[in-house]
C-alpha cells in the first residue's frame, strides 16, 4: 500500500501505550481521516453522523440511569470522540480545532463563575443560576423573552422543548398556572377535542398544557413519561400471550 509523505509520518510515529490520553484521541482520529485512513471515517460530515452525537448521548444517560460505572466510562469515550471527530473536520478546513473548542469552553467557564473566577459573591446555588442566565442574556445580546425562547433549539424532544419554553417564559411572569388551574385547562381540552383538520394542532396543545401541570407539580415531563415507557415495557414481561385482552389492560 502507497502511503502519502504526511501519512506515513502519521502513522509510524504513533506510538502504541497500555494507557492513552486525549492527544493520543486527537491523534489517532487525524490518521482515520487522512487520505490513507480509514475510507469510512473520511467520507463523514457533520450531517451524516450528527444522529451518532445524539445516539451517544442518550447512551450516556442510559448508564447514568442504570448507575452503570463502568458503562459510563465507557459511553463517555464514545461521546468524546463525537466531538473530537467534528473537531477534526474544522481543522481539516482551517476553521477551529480541538484546542478552540477547549479554549472557549474555558473561557465561558471562567466568565460565568464569577463567584469562584472574581470577586462576586453568591449567596447559594439559586443566586448562582441566575447570575448564569444573566451572564448568559447578556453575552448572547438576548434582551427580550422572544430572545430567549427564539434561542431554545427546535431539534430537542419536544417535552423537553416545552419545558424550557415554559421556563422562560415563566420566569418573565407569562404562562404562570397553578396545578388546579392546569388540571382544569386540560379537562376542558380534552373534552372539546375534536375530529377536525386543527386535530394535530389541538392535541400538540394538550400536551403542551400536560408540561405546564408537570412543571406546577415540580415533576420533569420528559423524565416521566420516559420512566412510564420504561414501566409499560417491563409490565409485558409478566403477561400471558394467550391472556385475552391482557396487554390492553395495561394501560
């Protein structure tokens, strides 16, 4: 096999250890996405493996869940080397490396903590959030709650989306709504719900209402309706196939 100068220098001078570290990561993905790498690593872009950076993710919290050390550590890798391989395309194109992405995560750090990195004082982790969020409106030049809610990605899940409109639309003072008043708001959507070409429209609206009843009753909707999923699947285990009517009654 014909190697490129550059790749030959690459490869011969990587060194094999019983531990590596993260310049050896930075290192051994520069190899997998040099012209004589690996053909499947250099013909990856930020769009197709985007799925790979939320599959990990989730994979990450799946060990946190199960309370899974050694799988986290592992999942962890995982999830570094998403970030390292998109890393790597930038410096490919001149635009950022691995270092930038270090450099201003640092630095975000260090301007919001100013409590630890400065010389202001907090009175407790409530006043730390909202020095955050303040840091936060100011940097990103967010001045309104449109600001604010227009900055929310529209890729989350969607609960977990509508959690966070409700929280910052909320802490402007919009939307407030005790658990009663969401309890009754979702009686009456629920019973003026209706076949009609706004059927998708009115049942995004219910669900919406359902995230403001979990936040009045200080639950994370995402977290519970997950935990549900959980509980129903594992709920099928224990029913008889031949059991009439059995997983129905599940529900």
């Amino acid at each position: 096999m014909r190697f490129a100068l550059r790749d030959v220098e690459l490869i011969l001078n990587f060194e094999y250890k019983d531990k590596y570290n993260i310049s050896d990561l930075l290192r051994i993905m520069e190899i997998l996405r040099s012209p004589d790498g690996c053909p499947w690593d250099r013909e990856q872009n930020h769009q197709s493996i985007k799925k790979n950076l939320i599959e990990e993710t989730y994979e990450v919290v799946e060990a946190i869940n199960k309370d899974d050390k050694e799988l986290l550590c592992e999942e962890l890798g995982d999830l570094l080397l998403q970030i390292v391989f998109h890393s790597q395309m930038e410096a490919e194109q001149g635009v950022f490396d691995f270092e930038a992405v270090c450099d201003g995560i640092c630095k975000k750090l260090i301007e919001r903590h100013p409590h630890v990195f400065g010389t202001l004082e907090v009175g407790g982790s409530a006043e730390v959030l909202e020095n955050w969020e303040q840091i936060k409106r100011r940097t990103k030049k967010r001045d309104t709650t449109y600001d604010a809610l227009e900055a929310i990605p529209a890729e989350l899940p969607a609960l977990m989306r509508s959690d966070k409109i409700l929280s910052k639309a909320q802490k402007a003072g919009l939307w407030q709504s005790s658990a009663e008043e969401s309890k009754n708001k979702l009686s009456a959507l629920i019973k003026d719900i209706s076949e009609t070409d706004k059927l998708p429209e009115e049942v995004g609206r219910l669900l919406f209402e359902a995230v403001r009843l979990s936040r009045a009753l200080n639950i994370d909707p995402e977290d519970a309706l997950a935990r549900y999923c959980t509980s129903l699947t594992e709920s099928f285990r224990d029913v008889k196939k031949d059991e009439e009517g059995s997983l129905e009654s599940l529900l």
